[in-house]
C-alpha cells in the first residue's frame, strides 16, 4: 500500500495507523495521549493531521492508512488545530513550571515551546483542584492533569489493577479511586506505572532530592530486587540516584513494580554497607574480600569436620537471578553435602 | 408456539371489539381502513411510528397482534432470507431517526456481509435530548413495535442476542418493556425456535443512568460492558467491532418501531410517504413558546409552516413567532424567515440545522438568541463526558463567553473568538457531541449576528430578556393603583395611590412582577428598557 504524507510516497503495511506510518517515515507528530503499549484512546487530539477528502482534521493514532492516502502533518491548517488544543490545555494548567519537578521533561511544555504557545487565551475558571498524597510514594495534582488518561489505562491494560478511573463529567473530570477514597484507600498497589506513563507533572514521585531533568543523565542498569531482570534507567545527579525510570527496549516494556521504581534509596543511604565486615572483639569492623572469604571457607570447614554435613543450612534470597540461585543450592549440595537449602519465596 | 392461524384468531376477535370501544369513546376514526386518532390535531399527522400509540394496550400483547403485529416477523422467518430483509430496508431508503439520519439499510447490510459467531443489535432508547419524548411515548405505548423491529433487524444480520439500552429515568418505560418481553417470551415471539423456524432471539435490558454521552452509540457499547460511557475512537465500524468486538447494529427506538410496518406493507409503499430522499415520517417534540404543544408524526418534506401554525397553533398567548430550534443540543435556530423550509435531512441540513432525534423547541419574541445559544451549550458543557480536549475545555469557554456577553460583560473579540472556538471544538473533538456541540452558536450567529452586537456594543437585549441588560422604568401613564408596589418581592416601588410610582433602580431584582401586574392598557405603564 501507498501513502503520500507531506508530498512525498512511502510503502506501508495494511492496518497501519497514520500515525504508525508517519513515526517509520521519520516524521515527528506530538502525541500526549498514545503509548504503543497501549489501546489508542484520541483524547488529546494533539496528533491531528489533514486526509485529502476528508472534511476535518483526524487523529492519525486513530486513523488507518488506506492506499493512495493524501497526508499533510504540518499543514497551516493542521499547527492551528494543535496550537488550539495546546491553547485549551494550557489556559486550564497552572503556570508553576518555576517549582514543577516535571520541568524539562514534561511533554506540555516542550509542545507549547513548539508550537509558540505561552500562557493561554483562556485563562479563566480553573477546574478545582483535587489532590491525593495518600500514597506513600507519589502525589497526585489534578490542576496539573491533562486528562490524557495514560495513568488510567496503563493501570487497567498493563499493570492489571485497575485501581483508578475517571470521575465527574466535563470540565470537571477527575482522575480518581472508586467513590474518591483515596490511593492508599484503592487496591493500588504503587508501582508506579502511572507515574511513568504521566506526559506532565500531575502524578509525582515524592522525591526527596531537588534536581533538574536537565542536571542529570540516563544510566542503563538491571534491577536488583529480584531475578526477573527488569531494564531501568537511572536518573542520576552528579553522583546521586534522583529517579529511576522504566526501560523501554527491555522486556519489562516500560514498567516496573514498586521496588523497582521507588526504592532506590538505599543506593546512598549512609546505612549502607560498601566493604565487608567482620566481627571482631563483639564489633563489626571493615576488612577486605580476601579476609572475608577466608573466615568463611575456614569457618565452613571447621563446622563440617566438627558437626557434619547437616549441621549447615541454606537459605538464599529472592534479589537473585536463577543462575545464582543454582549455584546456591550447588554449593551446599555438592560442596557442603547437605540438602537443606530453601529460599525465602517459599514464606 | 406462536402460529398464523392462532395470530389470526387473536386478530379476528379482538380487533372489532377493540375499535369498537374506541369509537364508542370517541377517540378514533376510520381513514379508509385504518383506524387514527381523531381530533384537529391529528388530521394532518401520518403515523406509522405512533400508529399504534393510544390505540392498543401495551401491556397485552394480543392487541398488538390484533393490529398486525408480529406479522412481518412470521412472513420473514418463513418466507424471506435475512438477505431478503435487508434488501427490503435497503429499498425503503428509511433513514436511522436517532439524529444522524444514517441509511439503516446500508448499516445491516454492512453487519450481514460480516462473517462472525456472534452478532448483537441494540435498541438505543437513551433519549438524553432535553425536552425530547419521542422515543418515550412509543416505548410506554407501543413496545412490542420496537421488539418486532428488534427481532427482523436480529434475523437480517444473523443475530440472536439483543440489547435495549434504556435509560432509568423512564420507569414507565422500562415497566411496559418488562412485561412486553416476559409475554413474548411466553407465545413463543422471543427465545428458541420462534414460529417453530429454528430461528432464536431474545432481548434484554440494560439500564443507563442518563448521562446524554452514553446515547453515543460507542459509548453505550462501553457502559453496556460496565466500563464509563465515554465514546470509543472510531477505528472500525461497530457494524464490524462493536460490542465485545462483536459486529453489532444500533439503532434508534423509532427507527425500529419503522421497520415492521415497512416489512409489512413494502418499500413502495413507504417511499409514497415523505421526500424521495428522506421517505417515511418523522415524529417530533413540539415544545416551548407553541400554543399546541405535544408529540406529532408527520411526512418528511411537511413544511415547518404546517407543523408549528396549522398543527402547533403558532407561537403561544399572541405572541409573535421568532424562531425554531431544531435538532437539539446538536441542532441550529431556523429564523422565521426560513419558516417554509420542509423538514428532511437535506433541507434542514442546506439551513444549517439537523434533524437529530426530533426536539422542535419553538421561541417568540422574548426570546434571546443568545441566551438560547447558551442554554443550550451550558447542557453540552454539563453532558461532554470529558474525554478529549475540545470538547472538555472548549465547550466551556465558549459558555463563559456567551454568559459574560449576557451579562452586558462582552467586548471586542468575542463574536471571532466564539467563531474560532465553534471551529475547533466542531473539527477536532471526538464525537457527535463535541462536533455538534457549536451548532446552537453558530447558527445564531449567521442568523442574529446583530442580536450579539447588540448585546456587546449597546449593553442591550433587543429580546429584553437578558436580566443584568434591561430595566424596568413606570411611565407617566401610571394610574397609581400600587398593585406593582404590592407585588414587588423586594418592596423597591413607592408611591402614593394614583400617584406616579418609581422603582428604585438600585434595588430592584428585575423579576418583572410590576409588568405582569400593571392593568394599563393598552401599553402597560411599566416598560422594559
Ligand atoms: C452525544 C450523542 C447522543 C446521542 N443520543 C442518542 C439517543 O439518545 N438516542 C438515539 O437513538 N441516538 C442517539 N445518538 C445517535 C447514536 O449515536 C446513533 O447514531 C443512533 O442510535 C443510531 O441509530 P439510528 O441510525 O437508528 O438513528 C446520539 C449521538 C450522540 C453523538
Ligand atoms: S501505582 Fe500502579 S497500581 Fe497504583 S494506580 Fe498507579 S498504576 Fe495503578
Ligand atoms: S495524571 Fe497524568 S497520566 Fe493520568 S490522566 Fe492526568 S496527565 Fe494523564
Ligand atoms: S466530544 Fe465531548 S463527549 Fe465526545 S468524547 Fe470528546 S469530550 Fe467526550
């Protein structure tokens, strides 16, 4: 099939969207409520475009390409339609970009630097603010939702808890838990998907760091709560952990579970233990690996010659891969002669 | 099992004892063989939608029968193919009445031709339209009309499940579909091996919470499966992917109640009636400043002359006809001018206005183009479900607009800036709702652009409807009877008797009880300025 999109043809596959079409062309069209991951919804309409023949804009997340399609993304006709909505949007959010912890990486705003639209035609009533910080690790602001509904369906469709929706009607709709009870109230069960998914400042991780996105860089790491490996990017502040976001080119496609996605605290907590230690005198003191594994392989085969094989038993963790798990078990198997070996799953 | 030879005993010694009664209650005639309301107001109304309403019981189902019903239900299943029903709509031309006016024949065909194992046809009796009872009447009056028109639509495109979706706010409604079911089911009109044909259909109700949004066919779908009414985007055709992804035809509550009588007596027939394009009749809600107010069914193409005077009786109390309102939330103001424009799809649609489901609200003098521009914007502002941005954000600034404009706080830019918004909202919002949202603005401001300068430049409402706009002033023809001093509820009128009174301008609350007191005639003492 054939598509002409800004006058220049291009092969697609049936049942692709314009929007689809125009991504692989390498044409950029500002979305804020489409995730790949998820099922199209055409609330922003941000991604609006102009068909030949067709009497109004559409939205290309929503639109299929059909053979010979005439397409036009950035017609004049096309930027007024996004500079409108952009327009609409903004004159309903608060201009706080100033203290906003979403700045620089928030999808608002870049659009209405694009697009050149400052603070709103239409300033007038605001929709009443609703907030909930019950949750122990992110805020939700209803003055800073756009109502895109990505927290909503990425809840729904990927995370499967369904733990929030929609409430009232209009100008008036709210992202929010059944009968307004609140996160901590809803079966949330705070992975924070939604935070991630959020275009804008609206849902927030309590962050107890100040940073800006544009201080920071990415680090690619694996997580190491447990063994399924999820990809994440670390946020990182000269040499400080600030936020942790979901991996997209991984097979956790973009989300996380709580641990992954709030705890990472402990990365500089002071608590944290770097060197080994060992106890000497009734006291822990800091030593080197080469002590360390020493003690232990000295102190394993005082026990077996002492007390036997089933004097020992195992118990391994959770936080690692399969592959450590096997060697675990191995070990006291092969090594210790035992079988007691067990694994904190099993609580 | 329901038989033609038990149908037609019901018939046979039901019917004459049936007309007879009416007749002897001087409520119906004879119109060659059909019997018709009687009565001035109904000579020039054609009823096939209705035809039934007032005349049978609709809580026995024997006198439905005796009036033909589920007769084009037996001559389908056993003589014609479903392919064969289809081609019947098909012909008929009959146009869907729940206000796009989409060719129901095309629709069941696209769901016919669809390969699938599971297909459903809904009845959308939301009718969320402010002061619309069209769909109402016909199912408190007539429900097994729509169950026929159901049970034929369900046989045409290979379905054996469907749904009336009504809204709970009609209890009655809901009532006479109860019972209307429960008894078909028992002589055999609904449930397994109808007429002994092996052809299975039911029917059954869900309730809406009459929210306008889920009227939307897409949006019914999501509240029938549980979720928020909030509209689907349009991807596919839900003749293709409806409910459950399952191919499923909607269709309006007067739409189906046309589809048996259609079956019955042929396309021919029906394409006598109405417009070439428009054939058949509509039913409309005649409301408002109308001196005969109520439900008529007339044929496509009557004029709105012949509806609003020779039916309604003109604009109400001697007033002077200004306008109409057609097509509800979503429709436009005909001005007086255009008063002999018939109705059908494309006339109405050349004058910028709709069909839509029938709502005819009729407005005289006193009314203010603007401030029914914002009547009817505040209901769409109160209905959009809140999903995409246009409509949301834009509804509601075009309602702030209108509303400082009627409060004599409008200034330059508002008329272009209402032109821009009506633009926008209309071409980019998602659904019906949004795109028709704008209509009532922006008919009103091709027809009464000088009403809304007024209103900005001059501080004034030439309807003299706009409260913050006008004052009431007594002239010098006061008689001092005191009667507008005694009926102001904030006592600001004083004076003497027979003295000229004076109403304290700083204190009076425009409510207009002096005006509609003051016994001067001919003109009335107190003026509205
Ligand atoms: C906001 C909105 C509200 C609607 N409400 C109704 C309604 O109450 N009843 C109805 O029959 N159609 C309603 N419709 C039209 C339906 O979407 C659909 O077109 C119709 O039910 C199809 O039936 P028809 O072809 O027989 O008219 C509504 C449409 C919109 C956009
Ligand atoms: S944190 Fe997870 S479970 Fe809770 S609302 Fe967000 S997506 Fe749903
Ligand atoms: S909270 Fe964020 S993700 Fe959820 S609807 Fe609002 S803007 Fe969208
Ligand atoms: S146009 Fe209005 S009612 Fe329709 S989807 Fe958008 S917000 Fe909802």
């Amino acid at each position: 099939m054939q598509v002409t999109i800004n006058g220049k043809n291009y092969d697609v596959e049936k049942n692709t969207t314009i929007l689809k079409a125009c991504k692989d062309a390498g044409i950029e069209i500002p979305t804020l409520c489409h995730d790949d991951r998820l099922s199209p919804s055409g609330a922003c309409r941000l991604c609006l475009v102009e068909v030949e023949g067709w009497k109004n804009l559409h939205t290309s997340c929503t639109a299929i390409c059909k053979d010979n399609m005439v397409i036009q993304t950035h017609s004049d006709k096309v930027i007024k339609g996004r500079q409108e909505v952009l327009d609409l949007l903004i004159s309903n959010h608060p201009l706080e970009c100033l203290t906003c912890e979403k700045s620089g990486a928030c999808k608002l705003q870049d659009y209405c630097y694009e697009y050149g639209i400052t603070e709103g035609t239409y300033r007038w009533e605001m929709k009443k603010p609703y907030f909930d910080s019950s949750n122990p690790f992110y805020n939700f602001d209803s003055r800073k939702c756009i109502l895109c509904g990505l927290c909503v369906r990425v809840c729904d469709e990927l995370q499967g808890t369904s733990a929030i929706g929609f409430e009232n009607r209009g100008f008036e709709t709210n992202v929010a838990t059944p009968f307004n009870e609140g996160l901590i109230n809803s079966t949330c069960v705070s992975c924070g998907n939604c935070v991630s998914v959020c275009p804008v400042g609206a849902l927030e991780p309590k962050s107890k760091e100040k940073f800006r996105y544009w201080e920071t860089r990415d680090v690619r790491t694996t997580c190491s709560y447990c063994g399924v490996g999820c990809q994440m990017d670390l946020v990182v502040k000269g040499n400080k952990v600030v936020d942790v976001k979901p991996a997209f080119d991984a097979l956790n496609e973009g989300l996380l579970c709580v641990k992954g996605k709030f705890s990472y605290n402990f990365l500089s907590h002071p608590d944290r233990l770097k060197r080994p230690m060992v106890k000497k005198d009734g006291v822990f003191v800091e030593t080197s690996w080469e002590e360390a594994y020493n003690l232990i392989v000295n102190k394993m085969k005082s026990v077996k010659e002492y007390y036997g094989s089933e004097a020992f038993a195992g118990l391994t963790s959770a936080r690692c891969t399969n592959e450590e798990n096997y060697l675990f078990q191995k070990m006291f198997r092969a090594v210790l002669g035992t079988n007691n070996v067990d694994h904190c799953a099993r609580l | 099992m329901m038989t033609k030879e038990r149908m037609d005993s019901i018939k046979e010694v039901l019917k004459p004892k049936i007309v007879e009664k009416l007749i002897g209650e001087d409520k119906v005639e004879l119109r060659g063989d059909e019997v018709v309301l009687k009565g001035e107001y109904y000579k020039k109304q054609v009823r096939i939608a209705l035809k039934n309403c007032d005349i049978v019981d609709p809580t026995n189902i024997e006198e439905y029968i005796a009036f033909d019903g589920y007769y084009a239900l037996y001559d389908s299943l056993t003589k014609k193919k479903p392919g064969d029903i289809v081609e019947e709509i098909k012909n008929s031309l009959l146009r869907g009445r729940g206000g796009a006016g989409f060719p129901t024949g095309r629709k069941w065909d696209e769901a016919y031709r669809y390969q699938a194992d599971k297909k459903y046809i809904i009845c959308n009796a939301d009718e969320g339209d402010p002061g619309a009872f069209m769909d109402r009447s016909i199912l408190e009056k007539d429900p097994h009309s729509v169950l026929e028109g159901m049970a034929l639509g369900g046989y045409a495109i290979g379905s054996d499940q469907g749904y009336i979706y009504v809204r709970a706010e009609y209890p009655m409604a809901v009532k006479r579909l109860e019972i209307a079911i429960k008894q078909a089911r028992e002589y055999g009109l609904l449930g397994e091996n109808i007429f002994g044909t092996g052809f299975n259909f039911d029917i059954e109700l869900r309730l809406g919470s009459g929210a306008f949004v889920c009227g939307e066919g897409t949006a019914l779908m999501e509240s029938i499966e549980g979720r928020r009414g909030m509209p689907r985007p349009k991807i596919h055709r839900t003749a293709h992917v409806g409910l459950w992804g399952k191919p499923t035809i909607i269709n309006n509550v007067e739409t189906l109640a046309n589809v048996p009588v259609i079956i019955n007596k042929g396309y021919e027939w029906f394409r006598g009636i109405g417009t070439e394009e428009s054939p058949g009749t509509k039913v409309f809600a005649l409301v408002g400043k109308v001196e005969n107010a109520g439900l008529v069914e007339v044929p496509m193409g009557m004029t709105l002359r012949e509806i609003i005077f020779d039916i309604g009786g003109g604009a109400q109390d001697g007033k002077e006809y200004k306008a109409v309102q057609t097509g509800g939330p979503s429709g436009g103001c005909i001005p007086a001018d255009l008063i002999d424009t018939p109705v059908d799809f494309e006339s109405l649609g050349k004058i910028w206005s709709i069909m839509g489901s029938g709502g005819m609200v009729v407005m005289d003098e006193n009314t203010c183009m603007v401030d029914i521009a914002k009547f009817f914007l505040d209901f769409s502002v109160e209905e959009s479900c809140g999903k995409c941005v246009p409509c949301r954000e834009g509804t509601k600034r075009m309602y702030e607009i209108l509303d400082r404009i009627t409060k004599g706080e409008g200034v330059e830019g508002d008329i272009e800036r209402l032109e821009e918004l009506s633009e926008t909202v209309s071409s980019a919002s998602l659904c019906g709702l949004g795109q028709t949202a704008p209509n009532p603005v922006i008919t009103t401001l091709k027809y009464y652009r000088h009403e809304y300068e007024d209103h900005i430049h001059n501080k004034s409402c030439p309807a003299k409807s706009c409260k913050p706009l006008i004052k009431y002033f007594i002239e010098d023809t006061c008689i001092g009877c005191t009667r507008c001093a005694k009926a102001c509820p904030v006592s600001c009128i004083s004076g003497k008797v027979k003295e000229l009174h004076v109403i304290d301008q700083s204190m009076c609350i425009k409510c207009g009880a002096c005006y509609d007191v003051c016994p001067v005639k001919p003109i009335k003492a107190v003026s509205i300025i």
